[in-house]
C-alpha cells in the first residue's frame, strides 16, 4: 500500500501547458499530465515539429506558458531559476548555441566560476566533466574548430560541471557516430544508476528508446500527449506510434507481423531477446515438426502386412505348404 508519509513529490510536473509563437504556430502541451519522479529516466517521444523542445524549454524557464502550469523541484522555473539553477543540468539541441566561451575549458569551467566556486573547486569540477565526457586532450581546444561531435561532448561535460539532479537533453544523440551514441548511452545510465541523476531525453529516435527510458512520453503535431507508459507498454501498440507520425521500432513491427500470421512471440524490447525468442520458437516448431514425421512413419509401419505377406502366424496351427512338423 502506498504511504503517503513517505510520498516523494515529482520533480518535475507539467500541466495541460500552452505556447503560441510569434509565427501562430500554437503548442498545447496536454492531454496527460508530464510527470518526472526522482531517479526516473524518461523519454519524450515524436515527431519533429511536435513539441518536444517547446516542453524542455518550459521545464527549463525559458519560456513562460500561456496557460497551464509548470514546476520543477518544487518552484516556478520560468520566474524562479536560480533557485534550481545548480540542480539542473541542459544539453540543447543545437549544440553552438550552447557553447560561448573561446576554449573547451573555459566553456565548461563558465558555470562553477560564475557561481563563485574557487579555483581550486573549478579545476577539480572541470577535469571531472571532462573525464567523463572523454575530452580530456580537447581541454585547450578553440571550442569553434571542434567536430560537430566534439561540441556535443563539450556542452554535456557543461551540463555535468555541477554534479546535476535533473539532466534536461534535447536530440543529444544527434551527430554522433555509432561509438560515441553508445558511450553517451552507457555515461546517461551510469549517472543514472550510481548517482541517482534523472533526465529527461527528447528524441525522435525510437531505437534509443527501450535501453534508455523507464518511462516514455509520446507526442503528436500540435503538442498533445497521447501516451506515457514504460518502453514495453508503448511499444505493444506500433499502430499508436504510426497515428503519431512516428516510425515504430522494427522488433516491434516484426513481432507484430508475426502475431498477426498467427505466431504470438510476444514483443520482445532488445535484439538479445528477440534472438532468444525467435531460437525458442524455431525449435519448439522443428521438434513438432519431427515429430509429426515420426508419428506418420510409425503408423505407416504398423499398417503394413509382415514380410511374406499372408494371414499373421497363429500359434499351434500350420499352414498349407509348412513342412515344419509339430
């Protein structure tokens, strides 16, 4: 039973929340309310142009909703950030927006300085979050002659200076080669797990979805919520994805085909159980199968007469032509 002595309050909630732009695009964050409880790992899922870096930019105080509420740790961000400023890490999408000092170092070194952090805690914060990110030997670096990959590690190492609560990430993944998506995948978990950091991802991918999210948001064009639910759960419904304009995972698509044609192999989240499931399946159906075969030849056997044909020998009784005698 739930105890609500020991109820812990969300982090972050947003409420049925509305932004109009100058160009009357209108987004109407609703539908569900967006929840984040302590320690969880939750994913916003959609289309582009649905409004997913609109909701980041509400949990982040950047911009104040028309309607609706918005609290993050307890306060309004859009009036009271620096309240929550050092508790809550940001990776944008566009990482040069983001980026503003002339060095690696002293873009990631900006935040604890102007915090008034003394030197030596600034050193000790910097080297971390550069070792964490794997850009220790880019510490020097012109921040502007960086690869496109480069600038994103650098911004995250920025947005892990301060040792965080909450990491906000917009399409963080973008940009980044196979080696270094899984490396910030496994460095998101790890945070996650050891230090109990929760973040908030906005992506479009859906492959990065199930080893990244306890919990996934789906939006559709104009901001509505239409889902939320753990990894599995969403993706036991590919038709909700479609309706959202969103490519459903290709596990889910096939293992849905297959359901279909009459072979309920479930809905497997990972290509190791998806392997497994399948093995499983083409050996129970190849053990049937021989055993069909055996079956038949069995009782294809027994139908068939005894060499030499004739009325089967009765014990005691000769039959005409036997010279054996009794």
């Amino acid at each position: 039973m739930h105890d609500p002595l020991h109820a812990v309050d969300p982090i972050v909630r947003v409420s049925c929340v509305r932004h109009t732009y100058p160009d009357k695009t209108s987004v109407h964050l609703c539908g569900l309310d967006f929840v984040v409880e302590p320690g969880q790992r939750v994913v916003v899922l959609g289309p582009n142009g649905c409004g997913k870096s609109t909701l980041l930019y509400h949990i982040l105080g950047l911009l104040t909703p028309q309607e609706g509420s918005v609290s993050v740790f307890g306060v309004d961000p859009a009036r009271q950030f620096s309240k929550i400023r050092e508790r809550v890490g940001v990776l944008l999408q566009n990482a040069d927006e983001q980026i503003i000092a002339p060095t690696v170092w002293d873009d990631v070194s900006f935040s604890p300085r102007n915090y008034g952090y003394d030197e030596s805690e600034v050193e000790q914060k910097v080297n971390y979050a550069l070792r964490r990110m794997g850009v220790e030997h880019l510490r020097h670096k012109v921040c502007h002659y960086l690869s496109g990959g480069e600038k994103r590690k650098v911004a995250l190492a920025g947005a892990l200076v301060l040792e965080p609560e909450l990491l906000v990430l917009d399409e963080p993944f973008e940009g980044l080669d196979p080696s270094s998506r899984g490396e910030m995948l496994d460095l998101l978990n790890q945070l996650n797990r050891e230090h109990g950091v929760s973040f908030v991802v906005a992506t479009h991918d859906v492959q990065l979805v199930a080893p990244l999210a306890d919990k996934v948001y789906v939006l559709k064009k104009g901001g509505e919520i239409v889902a939320q639910g753990a990894p599995a759960e969403i993706f036991q419904e590919p038709d909700l994805l479609r309706n959202s304009n969103i490519e459903p995972p290709v596990l889910a698509e096939l293992f849905q085909r297959l359901e279909r044609s009459g072979h309920g192999l479930g809905r497997p989240q990972s290509p190791e159980e998806a392997a497994t499931r399948l093995l499983r399946w083409m050996t129970e159906e190849r053990d049937r199968a021989a055993g069909a075969v055996a079956t038949a030849l069995r009782d294809d056997h027994a139908s068939k007469p005894a060499a030499g044909g004739g009325a089967p020998a009765v014990p005691g009784v000769s039959r005409p032509g036997d010279s054996s005698r009794p």
